[in-house]
C-alpha cells in the first residue's frame, strides 16, 4: 500500500471519517481506494472477540476462546519467556479470528490495592510491569497481529475515571508512570497505544499534545497510530492536534463532521490529519499483509498452556509443612470456590471460556484422591449461612487437613468502580476462623484479584495465592496443593497488613475530579521498605517446597562513570530435595545525596530452574538508568556521584547477598548562584569554597567563636557546632548585616561573579 497516495486520493470527508470506527470493533473501509475494514477486539489474556453490535464491558456474548491467567497473576510468575509464550498463542487466536489488534496489555500501575482494575494490571512496580509488557507484545506481535498498550497514561483507578485529573509532578511520572510504556514502544513497538479516559495535569489523554505526541512519538519513537479507550474522546479537533488517530466507537458522524468543519475553516491544518490517516493505514496495510488465513488454533492445546502458566505465577505466601498434601491423608475441600472458582475479572476483559476445571474436580481427575466437600458459604449472599457453617466445621473435624477455597466475588472487584475495603467477605472470614478453632492442619486458597487484609493468617498452616487463575484454574490448584508442581510464582505487588497503610491511602480517589498522586515516586514497596514497615507480605515474596541459597556476589567493578556498565553476578544453589524455581531479584539502593530517593528499587530479576542440589550462576547488567532518578532541572536522567548498594535477595524485604559499586557522574547539575544562595551549599563544591572563603572566617568572630584567642565566649549557649549550622544555612545576602561591617554588596557581587563563571 502506497500509503502517501492514498492519502493524496482520499477525499477530505474520507479521511476525517476513517479516523473513527464503523461501528464497536472496526474500523472504517474505502473500497474504492482498496484499504480493508480491521477488526479490534479487547483480550489481554484472552480473545473476547464480539460481533459488530457487541458492548465495550462483556454484556454481549462473544466467541469461545481461552482464558489464560490475568495480568495479576501471570505478572507474579516474574517469568518474561512464559508470558512471550501465552502472547504467542493469543495472537495464534488472533490471526485465526481475523483480527487485527488485540488491546492489551493492561499496564497502569497498581497506586493502590483499591483499584477495581487491579486484576488486569501487572504491578506496582515500573521495572517488572516494563519487562513482562514487552515480552507479552512481542509474543502477541511474532504472530502477525499488533496490540493496543493500555491505558496511556495515569489511569490508576476506576472512580470518576471519565473526568477524573491525575495531577502528578514530572519526576514521579517519569519514574513510575511512564516507564513501562517507554520500554515497550522502545523494544516491542506495539502497533497501538491506547489513550486514557482521564486527564493529566488538567489535560484530557486523548487531547494531550505533550503525551501523544512529544514524548511517544518525538522521544520514544512510537510508529503505530494512538486509540482512544472507548468513549475517551473529548474534543475530536484537539485530538488530532495533540496525536490521537483513531476514536472508538464512532460518534455516527458527529465528530467526522468536526473535523471536517474544521479543516474547511483553518482552524485544523489539513496535514495533522493527514498524519493521523497516514498512521492509521500504516497499521491496517501490516495487518493485511500478516494475514495468515490458514492459521487456526487449539483450544485444549491452549488450555494445557493456561494451565502452565497459572502453575508458574500462583504464590505460596506461608507454610508451616501442610504443603504439599499427602494422597493418602484425608482431605476435606471446603468453601463454594472449590466447586465454582472466579478465575477471571469483570468487565471488558471477561473471556467466554470454552471449559474451565474446578479444584473439586481435578483432585479425582489427576490424583485419584477423594475429598470430602463442604460448600461453607453461599456464593449468592456474603452473609454468614450458619447452617452451611456447622456443615463445613463437621467436615473438617472428620478430616486430616482441611483446605479453604475463599476470595473475592465477582462483585467485590470489577472495570467501573473501585473497592472500598480490603476485606473478605464476612461469611469468608469467619468460615475460616471457625475451621482453624476446630481443625489443627488449615490451608486457605485464596482467588482474589488484589490484596486482601488476613486477619487470621496466624491461625493457617498454609496460604496459596492463586489470584484469578484462568480457566485451568482448578487443575493448577491441585497440581500445586499435591506437590506435582513446585510453586514458583513471587508477589508482583505489596499485601498491606491494613488498607490504611498504602502510601496513597490519604489521598486516593482525591476530591471530586481532582486527584493529586502526593506519594510521588513512594508506590508500593518503595514506601513500606523507606519507612521500614512491617507488611503482611512484601514485594516479591513467594515460598517453595524446596529452599535456595545465595552465594558468591561478584560486582564487575570496584566504580564505573555514568557511561558505562556493571555486571552483577550470584550463585544460586538448590539446597533442598526437590527440583524448583527461584527468582532472584536484584535491587539498586542509592547514595544518600541530595535527591529524595526510595531505600532500593528493583533493576533485575530472573527466574532460575533448579535440581536438588544444582548451582546456577545469574548474571545481571546495570547501565545509567539503573541508579539514575529524574532530576527536573535538567529534565533528564541523573546520576549522583556516590556509592550504590547493590542487593541481591528472594523479596524486597528478604535480602540476602548485599555489595556496593562506586559510581563518577560526568554530568554537572547547572547552579547559578545568588544573593539567596546558602553558605554551606557553596563550601560543598570544593572548587567554589575558595571564593568565600575570604569571609568565613572572620564571621566566625563575629558569632562568637575565636579560635586564635583559644577561647570561647559564651560556650554554654553558642557551640561551635551552632556557628557552623547558622553560617552554613545563611544566605549570602545575610553575611551583610551579620557580618559587623566586613561585608558589603558590593563584595558578594564580585563574589557571585567569581561562583558563577563557568
């Protein structure tokens, strides 16, 4: 497809027009100039492909198709090749279903447990969000099929979120907000990005100028065309003018006609438009020519993926031994999840699932085991059934070990609001309460989408994180209580003991639309570790039923510039009885310099197979980037001079192996001093002191310390210690009138002329 010609051929009307959909999933056709209508459809983690009159939230029935695990649980399997491999076999289902863009992945960051969206979203965390997003497009996109990275940008909670205005200072946009998107266009280029709903310092996404267009396409390079969130759109002519190709669904021509009207009268350069029709043909042209009209794909083949995949991201937060399960022992499963598990979120990401599998099912299935069943508590109702309770708790007394399938409903947590509390429901809560009063040996399952507050975690033996599982959800279960996998899945997201404790608990969901991000850079791990927090679980925390030591920390280089790389390497042992899998997380501390920065920051992870007894060697490399932070003056990446941590460890608050790097920045912050400049910020840079150094001394007379005199006046009230903080907080200006008359202006103005040559 000659792109520009077409353009060129392409009637004003034509044009304004193919930049909205034909209807809820396709965009526009011209037959006369040859460009095909491309279908969209929503599946981050599985195709929920509708027909044209289908719905933005799941209403409508869509095609069979598989569910694999939501971004919540598959970000915890901290495993960038298995999530390549499950966006390999969506875009298999793409190409089959002839689509053209799957939208996905989900990547906002999880500012707070509250969020109704969570369970699509990867972490709280940039680097392990950037990592698994970018392996996820690359695998949906080796299949000839593009994806649509969501929601761009601060889109971190679902109340108000149509009008809502995330005000968040540049540094704390640059290091949490922006970085996963800025990976994923610099190393996967995902054909779409897909714009928020909300505003960003007063600017809707979809008519933002600095986002859309000079930071994803002058800074990162972005080449595919931007795409509203349904319903996004504001004003159409300022989303042409800012960057926005595409707005879904259509208005029926209201906006079409927008465009039009204001082309014809100056108000929109006919070439922006041009730009935003060139973007979109670009795409719709690789999708044509990547059609594969073979291609089919296998729903038990996937299936078993799926399988795989909830297998490798479940978290096995304690075990006092319960886990794994003897075959022999007898087991009661009790709670109505067992029987009918939630292992997807509500919403646009709901998949129509072809079969899902049930705990209470492939226990017989796959092990041959028979349990006894209660179901504990009505799935209908969150009220305590004190019938159903008596059941549970006889069950369990007949039993070796009891097993609790508990979590959140669906109603608990969907796309369209948020949660208002952590809880389980009540009739969860004090199902589990109730069977560890009257049974000894406890495990809880739990299948939630985002944290959730365990008031009796003392009470169990075992706890597995199974999150939102997929549609193989009670088949991974099993194979993890039984032993036949070994969990190796790690918290992609903090478990806060109490909903108060999150940084942004003050200030989340904010006043009426206005939502000011005051933790800053202070999200998730990197507020409980700086404030040295006791937590329910920490980031990256996930047990096994083997154990892993940590040798042999070997740092490339004693001190490197800000130029140049380290690597970091460790040695790994399997030191238990079984074969299993560690990741091994390496963290950045910073200096303490003149930046308010987090304690460490994860820069490296990697997932390692391990048989008993092995030892593996990891090896990370470390650039600028992994121990700058944005520094607003430059309006750029800045490493201070210093000496960094480098810790290696099994969690954000498990660190095992701890060593440092020097680093030598070759940059220079720019000062220009002034009157208002402080004396003790001067006497830091050592070839500055100099030039003030004339008038230090004698000002320490006049504050009461005389050193040649070998005395001290006043020592009980004026110590040396306080002369020296008075002087090094004391403007320049200040040294006129509490110099005694041996500075004048006239003098720091030769002073200052000194400071500021370069």
């Amino acid at each position: 497809m000659d792109v520009k010609t077409i353009v060129g051929n392409m009637t004003l009307e034509e044009k304004a027009g193919l930049c909205s959909g034909a209807d809820f999933w396709n965009t526009k056709a011209v037959e006369r100039l040859g460009i095909p209508q491309m279908m969209v459809s929503d599946g981050p983690h599985g195709l929920r492909k509708q027909d044209d009159s289908g719905d933005h939230v799941g209403i409508n029935e869509s095609i069979k198709a598989v569910c694999f695990p939501p971004g919540v649980t598959i970000a915890s399997s901290f495993d960038p090749e298995l999530i390549h491999d499950v966006g390999a076999a969506l875009g298999e289902s793409a190409q089959a279903e002839n689509l053209g863009v799957i939208l996905g992945p989900a990547v906002n960051i999880k500012r707070s447990p509250l969020c109704g969206r969570n369970f699509e979203y990867l972490s709280e965390d940039p680097y392990l969000s950037a990592e698994m997003a970018t392996a996820l497009i690359k695998g949906i996109q080796s299949q000839g099929v593009g994806t649509s990275i969501k929601h761009y940008l601060a889109n971190n909670q679902e109340h108000r979120r149509l009008t809502s205005d995330s005000v968040i200072d540049e540094r704390t946009l640059r290091e949490i907000y922006l970085p996963t998107f800025e990976k994923a266009v610099k190393e996967a280029q995902p054909w779409t990005v897909m714009c928020s709903y909300n505003r960003i310092n007063g600017v809707y996404a979809s008519e933002n100028h600095r986002f859309l267009t000079e930071i994803l396409r002058d800074e990162w390079g972005f080449e595919g065309f931007v795409i509203s969130d349904w319903g996004a759109v504001n004003d159409r002519v300022k989303g042409i003018e800012a960057g926005l190709d595409l707005e879904m669904p259509g208005s029926f021509g209201t906006n079409d006609a927008k465009i039009v009207e204001a082309v014809q009268s100056g108000e929109l350069d006919e070439n922006l438009l041009d730009k935003a029709v060139g973007n979109i043909l670009r795409i719709v042209d690789k999708w044509a020519a990547s059609r594969n009209k073979q291609a089919v794909f296998d729903l038990e083949a996937q299936h078993e993926k799926a399988r795989k995949a909830a297998g490798e991201s479940m978290v096995l937060l304690k075990n006092d031994g319960t886990l794994p399960l003897r075959k022999g022992a007898k087991i009661a499963f009790i709670g109505g999840f067992a029987e009918k598990p939630r292992f997807q979120g509500g919403g646009s990401s709901h998949i129509n699932t072809f079969r899902h599998s049930t705990a209470l099912h492939a226990v017989e299935k796959l092990f041959g085991v028979n349990v006894v069943y209660a179901k504990g508590y009505s799935l209908t109702d969150d009220s305590v059934d004190n019938e159903l309770l008596t059941e549970a708790k006889a069950v369990a007394e007949s039993s070796d070990v009891a097993v609790i399938f508990a979590g959140l409903p669906d109603s608990y947590e969907s796309e369209g609001y948020d949660r208002t509390h952590m809880n389980l429901p009540e009739s969860h809560t004090r199902l589990i309460e109730e069977i560890c009063q009257a049974h000894s040996d406890t495990v809880v399952v739990l299948h939630n989408g985002s944290p959730v507050e365990m008031p009796w975690i003392d009470s169990v033996d075992a706890v597995l994180e199974a999150y939102l599982g997929g549609q193989a959800v009670g088949e991974a279960v099993v194979d993890i209580l039984f032993g036949a996998v070994n969990p190796s899945g790690k918290l992609a997201e903090t478990f806060p003991l109490k909903l108060e404790d999150n940084p942004s608990y003050l200030y989340y969901q904010g006043e009426k639309d206005v939502v000011e991000y005051r933790e800053g850079v202070f999200v998730g791990y990197r507020y409980y570790d700086a404030k040295k927090m006791k937590v329910l679980f920490p980031f990256g925390h996930g047990l096994s039923y083997t154990e892993f030591s940590y040798t042999n920390l070997t740092i490339g280089a004693e001190k490197i510039t800000d130029s140049e790389t380290v690597t970091v390497s460790v040695d790994i042992t399997n030191t238990g009885n079984v074969a299993g899998k560690e990741v091994v997380q390496l963290y950045a501390a910073p200096s303490k310099g003149d930046a308010i920065r987090p304690v460490k920051e994860l820069k490296g992870f990697e997932k390692v197979f391990l048989n008993p007894g092995e030892t593996k060697t990891v090896s990370f490399t470390l650039n600028k980037r992994s121990f700058a932070y944005f520094n607003m003056a430059i309006n750029d990446w800045f490493v201070e001079s210093g000496k960094y941590g480098i810790e290696i460890g099994s969690s954000s608050q498990d660190i095992r192996l701890t060593g440092t790097v020097g680093l030598e920045s070759a940059q220079e912050l720019p000062v220009t001093y002034t009157m208002n400049s402080l004396v003790g910020d001067i006497l830091k840079v050592p070839e500055k002191a100099a030039s003030i150094g004339e008038i230090i001394e004698p000002m320490k007379k006049v504050f009461g310390h005389d050193e040649a005199a070998g005395r001290e006046t006043a020592a009980e009230a004026i110590t040396a210690e306080m002369i020296e903080a008075m002087l090094n907080y004391m403007p320049l200006r200040n040294l006129v009138s509490f110099g005694n008359g041996m500075v004048t202006f006239e003098k720091l103005e030769e002073i200052l002329k000194k400071l500021n040559q370069q």
